[in-house]
C-alpha cells in the first residue's frame, strides 16, 4: 500500500469511510461527493493507481463480485445501475488508485460527460 494514498488510509481505516461491503480482496463504501442517490466506490485493497497497471486480471473480476454484492444490497440491481472506471486524468480519475463508481437510484444520461 501507499502510505500518502487516500484510499489506502481508507482500507488501513487511518480515515474514516461509510464501509457498505468488503472481502479478503476489495472494500466498497459510500462516496463523499456523491453524484446519485447511490454512488459506492469499489476499490481493492492492495494499491493499483490505475487500470493501466493491472497485470492480473483477477483484481478487476474481484471488484465487480463485490459490486454486484452491493447493487443488491443497494436495492438498484434490478433497476439499473451504471459500474465506471475512470483512468488517468482526461479519464476523469482524481484518486490514484483503481476504483470503481457504482451509480444509481435515478435514471442515467448518455453520454455520460
């Protein structure tokens, strides 16, 4: 892990996060500028910056067992949901380590941004 990443001080609990789901492999929990009614962020434990660095595809599968762990939970798997990986920083990426924004609650707009 990175000892100045933010959501490694999340997954270290050094800074407190709204935790909605978690495995050996991944953390889920709400986001703080949510831009839908629910807005979780899916991230693994151990530090990737950014999908370009993924080497083992396993890492990604994990993050989305989890996500459809929380879309359930969540009540919106059968309504729908949007799941988005931002990479790097004309990607919309502002956090430097892999997550995911899992979206809904409210019908979403194409294209997104």
């Amino acid at each position: 892990m990175a000892n100045d990443c933010l959501f490694c001080r999340i997954v270290r609990k050094e800074i407190p996060a709204t935790i909605v789901a978690e495995d050996a492999h991944c953390i889920a929990f709400r986001d703080i500028h949510a831009q839908a009614p629910v807005h979780v962020l899916v991230i693994p434990r151990a530090h990737v910056a950014s999908l370009n660095e993924i080497t083992d595809p396993a890492v990604v599968a994990q993050m989305y067992t989890l996500a459809a762990q929380v879309v359930k939970a969540e009540n919106i798997a059968d309504s729908g949901y949007r799941a988005v990986i931002n990479t790097r920083d004309d990607g919309g990426q502002t956090v430097h380590h892999l997550h995911m924004h899992v979206l809904g609650g409210r019908r979403m707009a194409w294209p997104p941004g």
